[in-house]
C-alpha cells in the first residue's frame, strides 16, 4: 500500500551559501513549512530582496519499509533550483519554482536520516523566471512528503504525474472514458485495476488489465453521464486504479466539451459561455508565496463572490490545491509557465521541462480549457527566430501530450497584431492597457474592433487589463494614472460594458484579482506592490471596481455604495455611485428620500452635502451605508505624492499663446515642425534614459504609434510619472510657446 507522511515541521533554515555537509551541521532557524525568505524584503520596494542560495534541513527517522518497497521524497513547490541531499548524499535536483518533482531516497535511508535541501533563486538565464512584473520569492513554500509506495508502482519520476491519464469523450448522453496508466518497476503482465465512482461514491464503471512494458490503456463507458457544466454544476467522477502490488492512485475528473468559435466566444457543453473573470498571482502581504489551504480556499471564495467563471493562473504553475478548486466550483483555468518578458536562448530547455510539468501533473483537471505558452514574451528583446523556434517547439509538445485542449499566448500590447507570432498558438489574446500606460480607455474598443474586423476567422481575447489603485487615494474628478480607487472604478466600468458588447471576445481576464508584490516598483503610495488588484494585498479592503464586475458577474442580490473611503469632500454637490445588479436603486440621505433610479449596473445620483451626513442605498430588502462630510480644506491624504500639482496650467507661469506651440498640442502637430519636434525630442529622451534600457528597446505597432501620436504631448508626458519634473514641463512649455506654428 501506498503510504504518505507529510514532514511540515522540525525544519531547520540556513540564510547562507554553504556545504550540504554544513548544512546538516548547521543551527539554523527553526521554522514550519510553507516557508519562504522574502516575504517581508521581496515586498517593501527597491527591488533589492534576497536572491541567492538558502538550505533547509530535517532529521527523520527511516519510515517503515519492506524489501520490495520504496520512499521517495515529494516536493509540491521549490522556488526556484532545488538540489536535494540524504546523509549527505546527493539523492537529485530540479530547476523550476512552481511543479511538483520527487526523489527516490531509498537507497541512501539510514535508520536516522538527515535531508538538507539547498534551495537557489539567484539570477540565472537558464531558468524561468528572471524577468518580469512579480516577486520572484525563494523557499519551499508548499507540501513536502515522504511516500513509500511498492516496488512496482505507478510512475513518480515522470515529470511529477500521478501516472493516470483520463480523457473523456461525451457521445451523446453517454461518455466512453479513455484511461492510461503508467509505472515502474511493475511485474509484465501485472494486473491493474479501475474503479470509476460517481460523486456520491457509487460504482459506475470497472476494467481489469494488464501492464505491458509498464504502460497500460483501457476504455469504460459512463451511462447517461452527468457532465461537469462549470458553476453550474461542477460535477465530478473519482477514478481509483490499483496494481495487484498494492499500490493505488485517486484521480478526480470531469466530463465536458467545449469550443471557442471566433465570432461568438466561448461555449461549455453546447452553450454560449461567457467568460469573464480575472489573472491570480499566489502571494500576499506579510506571507509571500507560502500559502496556507485556507488563504487558497478565501482566494477562491472571493472570487465566487465577484460572480468569476474564469481564473487566469498568472504567470506559472499553481498549487494542486487551487487548481482542485477550480474543479470543485467549476472555474474555467488558463494554465501557463513562467516563459515571460524575457526570451533566453539558454532557457529553451527549461521551457520544455516546464511545460511538460504543467501539462503532465494537471491533465486530469476539467476546469484548465488552454495551456499557456508564454506571456509578453517580446517585451524587451522583440520578435526573434529563436524565440519563435522556441514556441514552436511549446506548441508542438502540448499537442502531443494533450491532443484534446488548445495552445495560447498573452501577447504584449506593443506587439503588431500583424506579426507570425499572434497567430502561432491555437487561440490567442492581448494584455491591452490603453487608459493606464498608453492612450484613453475607449481605445481599447476600438483596437478589438479593428482587429475583429481585419481577422474575423480568429479567436482573440483580452489576457490583461487594468488601472493601479491605492484605496486610500480618492478624487471628484479622477484621471488617468492618479491611483485613485475612484479613476480604478470609471475604467473598469467601461472595460466591463466594452466585454458586455463584444461576444467573440473569448474570455477577458482582468489583471489581477489581488494586489501582489512586485519589489522593483517605487508607486502609488506603496513600495514593493503592483496595486491593480481588485482586492488589496492583505485581502482586508474590496476596491470599488470589485463591485462592478460583481454587478454584472454575480447573480447574489446587492447594492454598494462607491466612494465609502472618500469621506472628506469639498464640493457642495457630489456625486453618489451606486453599483447594484438590481433594476432599481433608492437613495436617503440622513433617512430622507432623495430619489429612486432606474439604471443597468451603474446607478448615479446629486446631493448636496453642508455637513456629516448619513448615505444609504437601498433596493428591496438590501442596502449598504456610509458617511460623508463637507470640509472646506481638501484632505492632502487623498492625492498620491508626486501628484499634487496635475494641471501644470493652473501655474502663474504656465500659458498657452494664441498661434504658437504648446504642451496642450497634439505629439503629431509638434513633430511636424522641425524645431519643436527638436525640443520635444530632448525631453523624451530624458523620459527614456529613466526607465532604462527597456524603454529603448520597446518597438510599437504602427497603430499604436498613431494613436499616441494623436494625444496632447501635455497626456504623453503625465504618463511618464517621475521621470519629469514640473519645472522641466515649465521649460519645454515656455520654449514652445517661442515657436510659431505653420
């Protein structure tokens, strides 16, 4: 029989580079798994977190084992090189902080038994990832067992499966299920058993078969199956299968089919499914990326809440535990590797290994519908043959290991929509980020139109959105890039009625769910975060933007009151929000009707306000309340540092002159003058000697190009954040102003 001891506690932790023999003799810190280094320093800003080689150590004592046994040790997350030593024997290794690897220790078990594991996420250009947008957090930071299993057994050392295969076919009301097993060790002609259970524990289906060259296919039917429909009903079967050794594996699955047609979006079992939802990194404030199963099951509950039917799991292989939620409540997944911003020629093996991980150890899961090749892949190198050999080669390979899902990528939204690489993958998407980073909100319509129009035979979705927000940031009148919880609001509202009006839009995955850690970031009010997320890092504050897309996601009656956090208001009339997924909302004020309003998912209302008064939102027996207040200074708190001045026009010596250049003109007008453009130039290649050499190798379509082109030089350069001063716009504009137009 198959016998698994979790070994959580008792570990030792070694902060220094250092012998494995050291190691074992080592003091150390006595910690608990999941553990990792960095999750204080990876999320305080400066990009200046520990990455390099740390040890971890534990005495056990040699589990009770036969002469036809074996142990091995499992390892469900290692960031992001593991070497593992028994006695100080080196027992195997693995490159990759995300999948699941074991180590057949069994020939070096003592009856006292020391491992030490070294554990390295030092730069490298051989393992993904190195860089990108997100913590790259050291540690075992997962479940780590010990297994003892018969000699003969279903195969452990193949790329971390469970070494049962499932593939349904639904025909008709009924499905024919394709099972394959593989081992090792096992006896030829060995007998293998399968048992598929329904979800009750009831017996549906059985077959009996032999073991050839330690591999095995059998197929069962499933009368009148019931299929795994999503949040609908996420119905799922058990599959027990056992060797006449002892040794027996459980795998859950689903029956489903489903399609993604270019023009009408996705459908589950037959039906148009619309899939909206949002990307998950698997950190948070204070823990890093040593995740507890409670904090992955209140993820998953708050995203139940938003109304999500699809995750996207960004940007890497996720715990086996998330992923088994996302079958339990019927979640469709996009699944991905780390192969992200930085193409490395010396990585391409890793790709594979990876990938492999991810396909092999995740087969089983209905919720996953696509396998992720890549993510922004061409940000900072473009477009080479290598890196289009090397998606080849991704392509290929999951194909052949799963001939029943498609490929995809998350392109950069630099990257010409044109170019081979958008079509190379079964279905595709973009992570679009017109209204934050580049040009208006209202461009993103139009780029899916353009596209859509041009490409109407191909499938296209939208892998990456959104607006950074620090709740504590609050304004009458928000704009671009100003980090208020209010300006993250007004754009999602808009991203979610452009998805609304769009059917072939074949899922949208709003970037991010949370607020995660990015150490290399010096924004919004807090270091070290990338403040996207619909929910703050530590999961405590639900960001007004959550409550739109549960207006249009979530069938669970409510209304919410938008602006709870923005209490202090200078104007004498303010406008009260409400987001309900009701068809009508009332409105008191101090228990006084104000009026009641009829509105689709947005519900907008004037009220004058002289003191402290009491708002509440009402539709049938639900509510929500909050309290505002009249001041007549304006609360300094609400403005993000560094934006206090944003119109640089409200200065005495800030002016438009009638005839000649200004801020205020379009980027394209003051190219066309060769001294302007001169000016303009200068100062742009300050902005790009700021953000380093990523900027200067970013190379834009020439769509998008014309788009920026289009906007006010005053619009490119708020953009540009600290990388100008308010007295270098000053200078540019007086020397503007000197310069007559055509």
């Amino acid at each position: 029989m198959r016998k698994r001891i979790e070994i959580m506690d008792g570990w030792r932790f070694i902060k220094e580079n250092i012998t494995a023999e050291n190691a074992s003799m080592a003091g150390g810190d006595s910690i608990t798994l999941p553990h990792t280094w960095n999750a204080l320093d990876g999320q305080d800003g400066g990009n200046d977190y520990y990455r390099g080689t740390c040890w971890y150590v534990r005495k056990f004592k040699k589990p009770e084992i036969q002469d036809n046994e074996e142990t091995w040790m499992e390892f469900e997350g290692v960031a992001m090189r593991a070497k593992v030593y028994v006695n100080g024997s080196f027992a195997g290794s693995h490159d990759g902080g995300y999948s699941t690897f074991r180590v057949n220790v069994t020939e070096y078990l003592k009856d006292e038994n020391t491992v030490a594991v070294s554990v390295d996420n030092s730069y490298t250009r051989e393992v993904y990832p190195q860089k990108a947008d997100f913590t790259f957090y050291g540690g075992i930071y997962r479940t780590v067992s010990v297994l003892t299993v018969p000699k003969g057994h279903f195969t452990l050392g193949y790329y971390g499966g469970s070494g049962v295969k499932v593939t349904p076919h639904i025909e008709g009301e009924n499905a024919r299920i394709v099972i394959e097993a593989w081992t090792e060790n096992a006896v030829e002609g060995e007998k293998v058993t399968f048992i598929v259970l329904d979800a009750e524990g009831n017996k549906v289906a059985d077959a009996k078969t032999d073991i050839s060259e330690n591999y095995t296919k059998v197929e069962v039917s499933l009368e009148q199956v019931h299929l795994w429909n999503g949040k609908k009903d996420p119905y799922l079967y058990t599959l027990k299968a056992e060797l006449e050794s002892g040794d027996e594996v459980e795998e859950k699955f689903g029956c489903r089919t489903f399609s993604i047609d270019p023009e009408k979006g996705f459908f589950l079992n037959g039906e148009s499914y619309p899939l909206c939802g949002a990307a998950r990194h698997q950190d948070r404030q204070g823990v890093g990326n040593a995740l507890t199963k409670e904090m992955h099951e209140e993820d998953m509950q708050m995203m139940l809440e938003m109304g999500a039917n699809t995750i996207r799991m960004a940007h890497y292989q996720h715990d086996q535990y998330f992923y088994d939620l996302a079958d339990q409540y019927g979640m469709i997944v996009w699944a991905e590797i780390p192969y992200i911003t930085e193409h490395m020629p010396e990585g391409r093996a890793n790709t594979i290994s990876q990938m492999t991980e991810l396909v092999v150890q995740n087969y089983n899961h209905p919720s996953i519908v696509c396998w992720g090749l890549s993510n922004e892949i061409t940000a900072t190198g473009g477009v080479t043959e290598d890196l289009v050999e090397n998606h080849k080669i991704l392509n290929d390979l999951c194909h052949q290991l799963d001939q029943n899902r498609p490929t995809t990528m998350a392109h950069v939204f630099m990257l010409d929509p044109e170019d081979e690489l958008v079509m190379l993958p079964d279905i595709r998407s973009y992570n679009l980020y017109y209204g934050w980073y580049v040009g208006d909100v209202e461009e993103n319509d139009s780029w899916f139109d353009h596209f859509h129009e041009k490409h109407p035979d191909t499938v296209m979705g939208l892998s990456e959105y959104g607006a950074d927000a620090n709740p504590q940031y609050q304004s009458i009148s928000p704009e671009k890039n100003d980090y208020t919880e209010s300006y993250q609001a007004l754009y999602h509202e808009h991203m979610l009625k452009m998805w609304s009006e769009r059917p072939y839009i074949w899922a949208m995955h709003v970037w991010n769910m949370f607020d995660f850690a990015a150490d290399g970031r010096e924004e919004g009010g807090k270091p070290g975060q990338n403040q996207k997320g619909l929910v703050t890092f530590d999961r405590k504050i639900k960001k007004d933007a959550f409550y739109i897309y549960k207006a249009y996601l979530s069938k669970e009656p409510f209304v919410h009151l938008c602006g709870s956090r923005y209490v202090d208001r200078t104007e004498k009339e303010t406008e009260i929000k409400v987001y309900s997924n009701q068809s009508e909302v009332t409105l008191y004020v101090d228990g006084e009707l104000v009026e009641t309003k009829q509105a689709e998912k947005v519900f907008c209302f004037r009220v004058p306000i002289s003191r402290e008064h009491v708002i509440e939102a009402v539709s049938g027996d639900i509510s929500d309340q909050m309290k505002i207040r009249y001041t007549e200074t304006a609360n300094k708190g609400y403005i993000c540092p560094g934006r206090e001045v944003i119109n640089w026009f409200d200065r005495d010596d800030m002016q438009e002159r009638e005839g000649y250049f200004s801020i205020k003109d379009s980027v394209a007008s003051i190219k066309g003058v060769p001294e302007a453009a001169a000016l303009m130039a200068t100062m742009m290649e300050k902005v790009t000697a700021a953000y380093g050499d990523v900027a200067k190798n970013v190379k834009l379509p020439e769509e998008m190009v014309r788009k920026m082109e289009a906007m006010s030089l005053e619009t490119s350069l708020k953009q540009a954040g600290k990388a100008v001063t308010t007295e270098m716009i000053v200078e540019l504009n007086r020397k503007l102003n000197e310069i007559k137009k055509m």
